[in-house]
C-alpha cells in the first residue's frame, strides 16, 4: 500500500473537507495519508505520492495558505523525478478563463519539475457540484489504482 501526503490550498474550507474525505477513504482502502494545510518543501522532498487539493481565489490564484510552498517550489526548482503526483483543482466555471487557474498552476508547475501525472488533473465546477466528493470519488480510484 501508498502513503499519499496530501497538500492542500482553502480559503473557506471547501477544499480542507475534500482532502479530509480523501484521507478517509485512501486510508479505508488500506494506504497511509497526512494533510498538510502549511506544507514545506521537506515534506515535498520526503513524499512518494503527493496529492494537491486546492481551491481558486482572487483572478485564479493560489490560495494563501499554499501560496508559500508554491513559491519556494518555483524559486528552488526541486525536481521530484520518480513521485507520482496529482492535483484536484476546485473552481467555478463562471469566473471564465480563470477557472481552477490554482490547479492549473500547480499542474504546470509539477511537471515542470520532472513529477508523474499518474491521472489527469480533475477540475471540479462549484456550479456543477456543491458536494466535490462526487466526481472526486471516482478519480480517486483510477489515481490510487496506478500508485
């Protein structure tokens, strides 16, 4: 079984309970998972399997919880070769083209970094699904399947 660190940027909360809901079910099906709300770099270095859960604020940005991980991520470049990653961005279609613009910059910026998409990101509409565990759910699985 994986151990998974999932790092999550929330401004209201909406992506702390989906990262809370992913651990309840990665560890129900027998792997280990951490949430780190303030996550550093070390942990980056330290984990195999990383999961980001983040939300969008302002014109698409990171929230400010996660914001300094990000930056430290682009200032000191560290290559997670051989990681599997994979990223859940929540958003609102309806801000048009800055939509899930946090996991978008996430994305990019861990495959700048050499990491393995092990799944596509999944972008999730607040204006399709009040609860995210729906569509998460099933991603979920096809992304613990190829850990």
């Amino acid at each position: 079984m994986a151990v998974v660190s999932i790092f999550v940027g929330s401004m209201y909360g909406n992506a702390d309970n989906l990262a809370a809901e992913i651990k309840k079910a990665l560890v129900a099906q027998g792997h280990e998972a951490a949430v780190y709300d303030s996550g550093t770099l070390e942990q980056i270095k330290q984990s195999d399997n990383i999961l980001f859960v983040s939300s969008t604020t302002g014109s698409g940005d990171i929230p400010d919880n996660l914001e300094p991980l990000i930056s430290q991520m682009h200032s000191q470049a560290p290559m997670l070769t051989g990681k599997k990653v994979g990223v859940i961005a929540l958003g609102d279609r309806s801000y048009g083209e800055t939509f899930c613009g946090a996991g978008r910059q996430i994305d990019e910026l861990i495959r700048g970094l050499n990491a393995t998409s092990v799944t596509s990101r999944l972008d999730i509409d607040a204006g399709e699904y009040f609860e995210p565990w729906e569509p998460t759910e099933l991603w979920l699985r096809s992304w613990q399947q190829a850990l």
